[in-house]
C-alpha cells in the first residue's frame, strides 16, 4: 500500500478547500471501497480527507420526499421508517447490499460513487481503458459474465455496481453537491455517465466537489415499490440481474411506472423504454414482458453474459407483477 | 488557492506519527503511518491478535471488531481514523478470566473447528442479537453473511446465537 497522508475537517466548506487545493487528494467517508482500491494500487491518493465527522448524516423529512444525508450509513437509511414506508426498494436495495458490517461502514455518498467489480478494472495490470485511458479493454474478449450488456461501447463493458442506484435513478432522485464552484443539484439520470469513449470519466463532479446529500421526490406510486435481485449466491453479493419497480393500476391498465435495472448496465439503468410500452396497457404478464422485450432490444450481450438477456426478462416481468400485487392499485 | 478559504486544514504523515487509539477502554498512543489499518495496528502494534487478517479486502469478515459499538471491518478501516472514538475486539468483550455468553455459547455448540474465523463471527454474533435480525435461521444466514467459514461450521454457528437468542430475549 502506498504511503498516504491525511487530514479530518469538521465543516464542509474545509472539506472542499482541501481536496480543491490538492489534485491528488481524495475524500474518505465510509472507506469501504476507496480503502481496498488504494490496497490493491487502482486509488492512488496521496492525500485522503477524512469527512467522517461532517454534519451530513441526518435524513430530513421534506414533507413527502426526504433528503438523506451523504454520511448517512446504509445500515441506518435502510431502517429509517420514513425509507422503509415511502421507498421500501429503496430500503430493500440497501439491505441486499454488501453485508452488515460494510453497510455499517459504508455511506449513501460513497455508495452512489462505488467503483466496478470488473476484474481487470481491479488487478491493476490488465488493459482497461477506466483506470488507464487508451490502454484497451481486456473484458471485451475476457471473461465477461458478470459484464454489462446495456450502455456499453467498444471501450468499456464494466457494470456499475450498486444496488442502492437501481430505485434511485427509477425514483428520480436529485444528487445535492457542494464543489469549490458552489452548490449544485444534479438530477441522477446527469448523474451516472455511460462509458462512450471516456470510461474513466464516471460522473460530472469536480475535483473537490462532495455529494452532500441525496433527494428523494414526491412519489407516492414508491410507496408499493419493490427490488428484486439475482445472483450467483443467496447473499452478499453483487446482481447478476436486479429490477426495482413501481407500477399503479387502475381498471386493470397500467396508469404509472417505474422501473430500473441493476447488473445489466453501464450505469444504473432506468427502463424508460419499458415504462413507455407499459403505460396504458393492460397489467399482464405477456406486456410485461412485451415491455421488458423493447427495452431489452438495444442489449450487446457477449457469449459470457448472454443469459442476461433472458434473465433480465424474466426479472422484470416477475418484479412488475409482484409490484402490481403489492402495490396501490 | 482563493484567499477567502477557511484555514488550513492540518495534514498529517505519510511519515509515522503519534495516533491515540482507544481500545477495549485503555487509551493507547502508537506511531503509526496513516496507511496502517485499524486491524495491523491492533495485531502488529497493540499485539491484539484475536482479530483476524482473511482476506484482507473486506470479504471474509474475519477482522470484525466494534468501533462506536457497531460491527466494521478494522481491515478496511484505517487506524487514524479511530482517534476519538471506541475500539472493541475480542479481547475486550468480557472481563478477563470470563467468557461472554456468545463465547460460552460457541465452545457448547462446537461452533467452529480450525477457529480462524472465530473471533469475527462473535464479534459479528453479539452485534447481531442487538440490531434484532435473529428471528429465525434465514435471518440468521443472512445478517451473518459477511462472516465467511471455511470450515462450514454454520449449523453449529447459527445453534449458538440461537441459544443466546433464547437465553437473552434478545434478536
């Protein structure tokens, strides 16, 4: 492990001074991803800014929507009622997430910023044009099972990661920052930037810009949301293929829905196109996957990771109909 | 850097430098790099060597101890930033020469064989119990998930926290 300095601020103006200041400091919260990828020689920080005692660990209520603070832990978020109540997929995503001790550990901020499990993104040594830019992709003709099969380009196949994304890009949530240029609002879907032909560049923040918290609108269709997550063992471990949804019925048609997907994307990967084909149509498990079929249509699935075509059908076609038993309709 | 920022922050290392740990209530000061995780400065400086190194990246769960009173990963946790705050390890659950009932409990119940992983499923085990997640052995299996055992020692593993379950009305 490389040599690193650190520093702890207690305000989040400091916080942002610092790492401004610095080009090759970084900010520290829960640590459970920054800390290994400095282990294995991905990070390479020289300085890491230790943002743990920030004030940014509440989640206020906003009315209906609430803003979770980007120091809140997982394992708290998860069991907030006002989560548990208005947003169970998202409560559930959190809870599938990791195990408990990292979700102790773990932040909402960080968590929205958690690096891919690609392999060759994590060994340091293989061409991947994320962590070097221009050296290639080794997961294109490499092992790709656990690869993204929408969102991707000829420079990079990696999937995102978190669970915890999947219902907050379905719910429309707002990433709150604050960066050496000021205060931003930036709406998830800007958030999370597919790979095009810069992998390495993975959201719009600034060096120096901390997630300070994460909105959550007005969405009382949420409140009969779901997440339903597929892997290759029973716990603590990432999807293969996971589907958050919400879907209102009235007189047996579609009149609202949502609906994300996680371990099939570049980035989390919200299934406008579905949404669009399930409006109006009647709630049945053919439209269902009629729906899950066009957005499933734009798939670039590689011998590896085939399956996920149809196992992404049939995860939304279950999730959507367990939402619509559980929902409001 | 504008001239309006507030003061600078102080910044410390990579050099090693005087860092007060807290651990199992005894106020330790150490010299440590600010790269030494809370698990190497617990076995290699405080000689702590309940606390396990698996794998050393937050897989296997054998590091697990209490900072604050909740359960972490002291290998994915850097020891610095524990300053000012509360380290439990195993060697601090019970008073010397008494068992916790989770240990007494792991010895009846045969929970373990090579012993490795040990330290961190109890550690893990009593936390468990206090958030309230050992209703039954599913819920068992899952809020233990990040406690791996090569052995498979998990049938004798989830009878122990069932008895203290039982015994404590809690979970």
């Amino acid at each position: 492990m490389r040599p690193l300095r650190y520093a702890r601020v207690t305000d989040v103006e400091g916080a942002v001074a610092t790492v401004a200041a610095d080009p090759d400091s970084a900010f520290l919260a829960g640590g459970t991803t920054e800390v290994d990828l400095i282990r294995l020689g991905v990070a390479r920080p020289s300085t890491l800014v230790d943002i743990n005692a920030l004030p940014l660990a509440d989640v206020d209520d906003l009315g209906a929507g609430l803003r979770i603070g980007a120091l809140a832990r997982m394992s708290d978020v998860a069991r907030d009622p006002r989560v548990v109540a208005r947003y169970p997929a998202v409560a559930e995503a959190l809870l599938l997430g990791a195990s408990e001790q990292l979700r102790t550990m773990a932040s909402i901020g960080g968590n929205l910023c958690q690096r891919t499990r690609c392999p060759y993104f994590r060994d340091d040594v293989s061409p991947c044009n994320k962590r070097e830019p221009g050296s290639g992709c080794a997961a294109l003709d490499g092992i790709s099972r656990g690869h993204a099969i929408l969102g991707t380009s000829e420079h990079c196949i990696a999937t995102h990661p978190s669970d915890l994304a999947v219902p907050l890009v379905a719910f429309d949530a707002i990433v709150h920052t604050v960066g050496p240029a000021g205060t931003r609002m930036i709406p998830i879907d800007d958030f999370y930037l597919a790979p095009g032909t810069t992998p390495e560049v993975e959201h719009p923040l600034a060096h120096g810009e901390l997630i300070v918290a994460v909105e959550l609108p007005p969405l009382p269709l949420a409140q009969g949301s779901l997440y339903l997550k597929y892997r290759d063992r029973q716990s603590y471990e990432f999807a293969l293929v996971s589907v958050a949804a919400a879907v209102a019925v009235e007189d047996g048609v579609v009149s609202a829905a949502r609906l994300a997907l996680g371990g099939v994307g570049t980035v989390p990967w919200r299934a406008r196109l579905a949404e669009q084909h399930l409006l109006g149509a009647p709630a049945t498990p053919e439209r269902f996957a009629a729906a899950a079929a066009a957005e499933l249509a734009a798939a670039t699935p590689r011998p590896d990771n085939a399956f996920k075509v149809a196992l992404a059908r049939r995860a939304i076609v279950r999730g959507l109909t367990r939402a619509v038993e559980g929902g409001r309709s | 850097m504008d001239v309006h920022a507030p003061a600078a922050v102080p910044v410390r290392g990579p050099a090693e430098m005087p860092v007060v740990l807290t651990v199992n209530g005894r106020e330790h000061v150490l010299e440590l790099e600010p790269r030494v995780s809370l698990l190497d400065a617990l076995r290699e400086h405080l000689r702590l060597t309940g606390s396990k190194k698996g794998c050393d990246q937050g897989t296997c769960g054998a590091c697990t101890v209490w900072v604050d009173g909740r359960r972490v990963l002291a290998c994915l946790t850097l020891a610095v930033t524990c300053e000012g705050r509360e380290v439990t390890t195993i060697e601090g659950l019970a008073p010397d020469g008494q068992l916790h009932p989770m240990q007494q409990a792991f010895i009846d119940r045969d929970a373990f064989q090579c012993g490795y992983c040990t330290a961190g499923q109890i550690m893990s085990a009593v936390k468990l119990l206090e958030e309230g997640h050992a209703g039954d052995d599913a819920e068992i299996a899952e809020f233990m998930s990040g406690n791996i055992c090569r052995c498979a020692a998990y049938p004798n593993i989830r009878a122990a926290i069932r008895d203290v379950r039982d015994a404590s009305g809690e979970g």
